[in-house]
C-alpha cells in the first residue's frame, strides 16, 4: 500500500461487484494511492462488510447477478449515512446516471475505465471527507457560538494554562492535560489541535477507561485479520487522524496490557494493529488527559512510571473552578446570555441572592455544572431576573444562605455543616475524624447528597465504601 501524505485521508473503500477482473484491477488503483480497500462479489456480501466495518465509500456495480444495485443505495445510505457510493456499471446511460443521483450516489463511473477516472472521483470523495472533519471540528470547539468556544478566563492561573497551551501547540510535544472533572480538558485538547500546524488534518478521541482492554486495542491500533472470508482490514484511530491529533481520555486508567503498546507509539511512533504483526509508522500528535492524579497512579502501579514520562513532556494543570472565584460571575453571564437565546428567553441577569450563592459553591462539577445549572435555571425562570429559587437545593446547601438560628429544617444546617468541614479537610477520613462519626457514614451521606468534595479521589472513595468500620456517636 502506498503511503499516505501527511494531511491527506486515506479512505476506506469498499468494492462490490461480481466480475474478479474489475474487484482485482480497481483495488489495485485505489491501494496504490494509499487507500484500505475490502471487495463483495454480491450485496448480500457487502452489507455484511458494511455491518462489521465503516467504510468511506463504496463503488456499487449495477449488476450484481439477480440483483441490481441501484435497489440497494437508499437502504445503504440509511443504515450508513456518512458513506459515499459511487455507481459503476458496464451499461452507462444517462438515465442510470441520473437516477443513481437521485437515490444519493455522489457520482458515476462508467466501464471501463481508467486509472485517472479512478483517482479523480476518489479524490472529490477524499475532500468532502476533509470538509467534513473540519466542520465537524469547528462545530465541536465552537459550539455553534458557545458561550466558551474562545476558553474565556479572567483569573490568573487559568490565563497561564491558556498561555502555556498556546505556547506548546506549535510544536509536536506530547501534552498531558491534568485538572478535576468538567474543568474543560477536552475542550482544551480540541483548542490545541486548533492552534496547532496539524489543525487542517484530523482530530479524533478515546477515553482509555474501558473494561474490555481488546476494545480499546481494536479502536485505537486498528484490526487485521487474514484467517476469515472475507479477510478483516479496518484501521484504528491512529490511522484515521493521520497527520492530526489523538486526544486520549482518562489516560492514567489505561488498561495494563495496553501500557506497552502506548509507550511504544509515543516513544518510537510505531504500532501493530491488533492480531498483526506488521509494523506502521504513526503520523500522530498524542494529547492526554487525566482527572486521576498521574504520580498517584504511579505510586498505586496503575500506571508505568516509563509511559507517564512519555505522556508528561508538557503538563498543563487545569484549575478547579472553586480555585478561581473570579470566573465564576463572567462564566455564569456567558451561558446566561447563551441558554436565553437558545430558549428564545429575555433575561436581564441574576439578583443579589442569586450571584452571591453562586459564588460561595464549591463547584465539584467545575464548569460543567455551572453551564448544567444555568441552563436549568434559565429553563425554569418565568420572569426576567434568575433568582435563588431556579437553582436546586444542593446549591443552597452549600451557598452561605443558612446559618445557625435561621428558620430552616435541621437537615439543612447538618448538610452545611458537613459540607464545609468535607471542603476545609479536602478528604472523607478527615472529615469523618473532626466530625466524629465513621468514615461509611460519610461517605452514604455524600452519596445521599450527591456531593463530593473539592480534593477526593475515587480510589479513596472506594476505599471508604468498603470499610465496615462505622462507629455510631451521640
């Protein structure tokens, strides 16, 4: 197979027709420029390819035996909207042509044809598909206007992880993204793909948090398999952003069969599919994020002191949001200014009450929850003003409204009370010792609330869950 220029796509190509000449000659075109192509010698054969792999394009011959392609190209658009079908039969005629259009084929190919008439309708199929990883890129990191499409920030120490991504996203270090839950890691990722020179070629994404570790092997490395008819030759993630940027998710939970294969692409820029022996060489620029704490993972053996090495050429450390309380009113009037739009809403802005409660949340769902509440409250507000009423109790939990003394259920002074000390210790057991009370009552209490606090990790949760150890007080 021919290599593939950085920056260009290879498709992959599904070819259906019953004569071997005409499978065998025009897989020879497309794999010559760089192109994975699979053959059908019938329909039945082709949606059978179609279910196990996804495909590019597809050139659909007319005559397949009984059948006739054309019967075939609106059932194949519809379980596989993003593929392409080009027609090509040994009868061309203008009203094959035109109906072949109406049905969605995007073009026509006429036998015999030639080497040139091949590469020239592969390649109109290979820039609708660059067209369309570029919308889709810009759809996903601007949001169609969204409220933080251009990572807004009036706090320090965000503008320095700002300043530091864009700094980096010149070069082809590899990053890894650290920062809590909803702090915008993904967002990030994409940004710097966007700044970066690779932006007009693909960015694709994995979480690496998977409980079956072949999964994961198969997504990202791709798949080769010769011991089945017709053989399996599907490319992972690696292959399809060649050229562009691999966004891996949840890194430090990467399963441990597979740390050695990751190391591997990073250090050598070389990988096997799964269940093959050949080796490639990757064309990819590796961002990684991580909610987990990558040294603690390390010190817990979940993690390979070599592959977080690897991964941690450049670190970028995402402030929570309850570190940066001066984001918290413009952040909050941005998504207020959004969700009023999308709901067609007029709304001036938040009262006193309203911002002030804000503003004393710790926000363990960081900007995620923020974006959630204030499309909430803009969801459930009648009026012109958001007031405290459209937020949910958890917030007024936690938002300084209450005090010892005010005319509110006990409960509600209890969870407040809990809450700041869970803030103030930054973990379950120490929370539990200044509160007097086991560490399972704590941890039912949170779960019960649905809150968590500022500096816990799930290994210290799950610990906690499993302790029996509760020593009921008073």
């Amino acid at each position: 197979m021919a290599e593939v220029k950085s920056g260009e796509i290879a498709l992959r190509i599904l070819v259906v027709d019953d004569e071997q000449n005409i499978r065998v000659t025009l897989g020879m075109c497309l794999e010559a420029e760089g192109h994975f192509v699979c053959s059908a010698t019938g329909i039945e054969e082709a949606i059978e390819q179609l279910s196990r792999q996804v495909f590019d394009l597809v050139f659909l011959d007319v005559r397949l035996g009984v059948h006739n392609g054309l019967d075939y190209i609106e059932g194949i658009l519809a379980d596989y909207p993003w593929t392409k079908i080009v027609v090509i039969t040994a009868f061309a005629s203008v009203s094959t042509a035109v109906q072949a259009m109406k049905l969605g084929a995007i073009d026509y190919l006429p036998k015999p044809f030639t080497a040139a008439q091949v590469q020239l309708v592969t390649e109109k199929v290979a820039q609708r598909r660059r067209l369309e990883l570029k919308i889709d890129s810009l759809q996903a990191a601007l949001g169609e206007m969204d409220p933080e499409a251009d990572l807004p920030a009036d706090s320090a120490s965000m503008r320095k992880a700002l300043d530091l991504a864009r700094q980096v996203a010149t070069s082809n270090a590899t990053i890894l993204i650290h920062g809590e839950i909803g702090t915008g890691k993904g967002r990030l990722a994409r940004a710097i793909h966007a700044w970066s020179p690779r932006a007009s070629a693909g960015f694709c994404s994995m979480t690496c948090d998977v409980g079956n570790a072949d999964e994961l092997d198969i997504a990202l490395f791709g798949l080769t398999r010769r011991d089945v008819s017709p053989p399996v030759d599907a490319p992972g993630r690696i292959e399809l952003c060649a050229g562009g940027t691999l966004a891996l998710h949840d890194v430090a939970q990467t399963p441990p069969s597979l740390q050695p294969k990751l190391l591997r692409l990073l250090a050598d820029k070389q990988f096997e599919r799964h269940e093959d022996f050949k080796t490639q060489e990757a064309n990819v620029r590796v961002i990684a994020t991580t909610a987990a704490d990558p040294d603690d993972a390390v010190k817990r053996k979940r993690l390979r002191s070599d592959l977080l090495l690897a991964l941690d050429v450049v670190r970028i450390d995402l402030p929570a949001l309850r570190h940066r309380p001066e984001d918290i009113r413009m952040l909050a009037r941005r998504y207020l200014t959004y969700f009023s739009g999308e709901n067609r809403r007029t709304i001036a802005g938040f009262t006193a009450e309203a911002t002030n409660a804000l503003e004393q949340y710790p926000w363990p769902g960081n900007t995620r929850e923020l974006r959630n509440l204030i499309e909430r409250a803009v969801i459930l507000c009648q009026g012109d003003t958001i007031d405290i009423d459209h937020f949910p109790p958890n917030l007024l939990r936690n938002s300084g409204k209450y005090g010892i003394g005010d005319l509110v259920p006990l409960d509600t002074i209890e969870d407040l009370h809990i809450q700041r000390v869970l803030d103030s210790t930054g973990s379950i057991k120490g929370a539990a010792a200044v509160l007097g009370i086991g560490v399972s009552t704590m941890v039912r209490w949170m779960k019960r609330t649905k809150i968590t606090g500022p500096t816990i990790r799930e290994p210290a949760m799950a610990d906690a869950a499993g302790a029996d150890h509760d020593k009921p007080q008073g």
